[in-house]
C-alpha cells in the first residue's frame, strides 16, 4: 500500500521529506526555517509543542507532543534537523533539492536522518486522531552532528512538561534493525604552545611539534593497549575502545624551531569504558608531564585545551521493556550495537528514559555524496510508527 494510504489525514513522507530536505540545516547555519515550518505544522494538527531555544537565538530544538503527556508517560520518537556540510563532495544533483530515481531518495539528509523525520511528521494527523492513552512525542534538536548539543535542553524541557517517558526511538539509520548499544565519545584539541628559534640554535627554542609528537605517541599506546588488554563486546564491529589523533597543524618553515601545535584527538568508549575518562587521562599527561618540561626553558610555554565532543555512549539491556517493544512493532528478534554516536545515550544519562536506536536508511550513506533513503525503508518506518500509535491507543 502507499505509505500515506492507512489514513486519509495522513501526509506523503516523500513530500514531507523534499520539503525538510530543502532547509539547508547544515549545523553552522540556523534551522529556524526548519523549526517555524515544522512548528507552524504540527500546531495545525492539533499537536501541543514547545521549542527550545539556543542561547544564540539562532537555533531551537522543538518537542512535539499528542495525548495526555501532562499526566501520563510516554514515548519519544527522536531525531536532529542538522545535517553536515555537502560542500566539495561529488554530488550528481543539487543536495538540497529531493531526487527520486528507481527508488532511490537523493538528498543531504535523507538517511541521516530527515527521512526519519518525514515519517514521524507525516503520521503526526494519525497520532492526533487515535486518542492516545499513552503519550507520543516527537523530539527534533539541532547541532546533533557537532556533539549533540540541542537535545540536552529539550530533554531538560521534556522532564519539566511531565511525567519521565517510558523510552525514546531514536531514528538514526538502522535499516530498522533494533540498536541497543553504541559508543561513547570524547575529544578535544590541545594546542602546544613552544618557543621560536633559528633552527641552527634549536636548543634554545621549545619545539611545540615535538612536544606534541610526544602526546600523539602517549595517545597510540594507550588506544594499543586497549586493543590488546581491555575490555571487549562482540556486538560492535569493532569490539574494544578506540583512540587516535586525527587532526595535526604546526610549523611554518624548515629552519624555524616550531612555537605552535595543535592537535584534535578522540576515544571512543564501549559501554565498559568511559571516553571522558580516558580522554582526561591523555590530557593530564599533556598538561601534568609535558607542559612543565616546555617551561623549563620557557615559562611562557604550555598547553591549552579545548574540549570539542563529549556524549555518553548508550547500553541498554536487551531484556529492557524499549527493547522488547521495538522488536515486537519492528518485527525483528535481532539486536545489534553500533561504533558511531548517537542521541541515546543522553536520554539514558540526563533523563533516565532507556532509548533504542531504529530508522530507515543506512549509516553507509550519511555524510556522502548522493546520499538516499529508498522508498520502501521509509515505509517500513511508517509500519513501526504506525503499530506504535495502535500500541499507544491502549
């Protein structure tokens, strides 16, 4: 059947989605075009929302709300509007313009996670009509793609409107497999500041690249012995923690003694390990260890840190209520965890709402030229929302 066809109030996730795809969310730019079409939207199907905005007032998140969710617990179905830049990447077509072909779905977005996104809006008249006796709630943040920072205020709203949810969807691209894991991460750049000299009295300088060659290698060790003596689970493709430093800027010519480094590193965390954790511990050697031997020659020199990521990683237990319902709606009896991040972790952290990750699409597309949803993950989504609503019906 066509995906809008069970109700005729209800809307074509394909136009919903050409219509999302189209606000040009990238997260250095504002969505509040999103947002006011979006609010403008469920205010007309009868939906009570609130948005939550940034302390900029360039962004807002916005929470969707149907049924008794003043007095009763529900379920949150979760996505972010922000997408992440498709500047310099071979597209075929214009990535903010919707392109149908054989099937296929083409725009920034549409996997992660707009497609998403499309299916919850475009069954919100059902959601309205079915006279829930268990809440639903539609979460949309924003700036999920640089540390998922928008959902921790809405989350914060969400637990001040009512009662804790039962348990959050989050609609991250699964190919509607049922997630119940994924890593934490932590990250930061640490700039080395050093002392400049003529290469042929290098002594005299404080090399910052150097010194954070030294950093670099701490970090190596720390992610080898991880590898080879930590922690393990079998559900993630790669089944340990991870760490590395990926990003490196220092120096400016061959004969000058380097005064400036930076460097952009991460740990990525199974649920038997902490990220933040690790990633003070890579920091203390930096600023403990290395930056005291810098003023030695220099009191000038040292490090100065700046934390870019941080998010919990997200471990549910299988034998959870939310993990049992996603499967029963999803009609699976698998379940799976996954190395990238996700919102979940901090309904689970902030909130105390136990979260599973399921939506159309597939992560082996996001953040790629041409990236696409097909039409029937879309509708496979709308079946799980769908058995949600009947579900919350009572």
């Amino acid at each position: 059947m066509p995906i809008a066809a069970e109700n005729p109030a209800a809307q074509d996730p394909v136009a919903l989605l050409e219509t999302l795809v189209a606000f040009d969310t990238v997260s250095a730019r504002s969505n509040l075009p999103l947002i006011d079409w979006a609010e403008g939207y469920c205010r007309a199907h009868g939906a009570a929302v609130a948005r939550v905005p940034d302390a900029t007032g360039t962004k807002a998140a916005l929470l969707v709300s149907v049924g008794p969710f003043e007095t009763q617990a529900g379920y949150v179905l979760s996505g972010h509007s922000d997408v992440v830049p498709a500047e310099g990447q071979p597209w075929s077509s214009d990535p903010f313009v919707l392109r149908e072909e054989a099937g296929r779905l083409y725009g920034r977005g549409t996997s992660d996670m707009k497609g998403f996104l499309a299916v919850c809006l475009a069954l919100l008249p059902e959601m309205a009509a079915a006279e829930l006796a268990t809440p639903l709630h539609i979460a949309i943040s924003y700036d999920e793609e640089v540390g998922c920072l928008g959902v921790r205020p809405l989350i914060a709203q969400m637990l001040e409107r009512g009662p804790r949810p039962l348990g959050c969807f989050v609609g991250e691209p699964t190919g509607m497999g049922v997630v119940v894991g994924h890593k934490g991460k932590s990250a930061s750049r640490l700039t080395f500041r050093g002392k400049a000299s003529h290469s042929a009295l290098a002594p005299a300088g404080v090399n910052a690249v150097e010194y954070a060659a030294r950093f670099i290698e701490h970090v190596r060790l720390s992610a080898e012995a991880i590898a080879r003596d930590g922690a393990r689970d079998p559900l993630y493709d790669v089944p340990h923690t991870t760490g590395l430093s990926s990003v490196v800027r220092g120096g400016s010519a061959l004969n000058i003694v380097p005064d400036t480094c930076s460097v952009e590193f991460e740990y990525r965390a199974i649920g038997a390990d902490d990220a933040g954790a690790l990633a003070a511990a890579a920091i203390a050697y930096a600023t403990d260890t290395l930056a005291p031997l810098m003023r030695k020659t220099d009191p000038g020199c040292g490090v100065e840190v700046e934390p870019l990521i941080d998010y919990p990683g997200l471990d549910t237990d299988p034998e959870a209520a939310i993990v049992t319902l996603a499967k029963r709606l999803a009609g699976r009896n698998a379940h799976g965890k996954v190395s990238y991040g996700t919102e979940g972790g901090l309904f689970e952290r902030l909130g105390g709402v136990p979260a599973v990750v399921i939506g159309p699409g597939s992560i082996t597309r996001a953040h790629k030229a041409d990236e696409y949803v097909t039409r029937d993950e879309l509708a496979a989504c709308a079946d799980f929302v769908r058995r949600l609503i009947r579900a919350c019906r009572g």
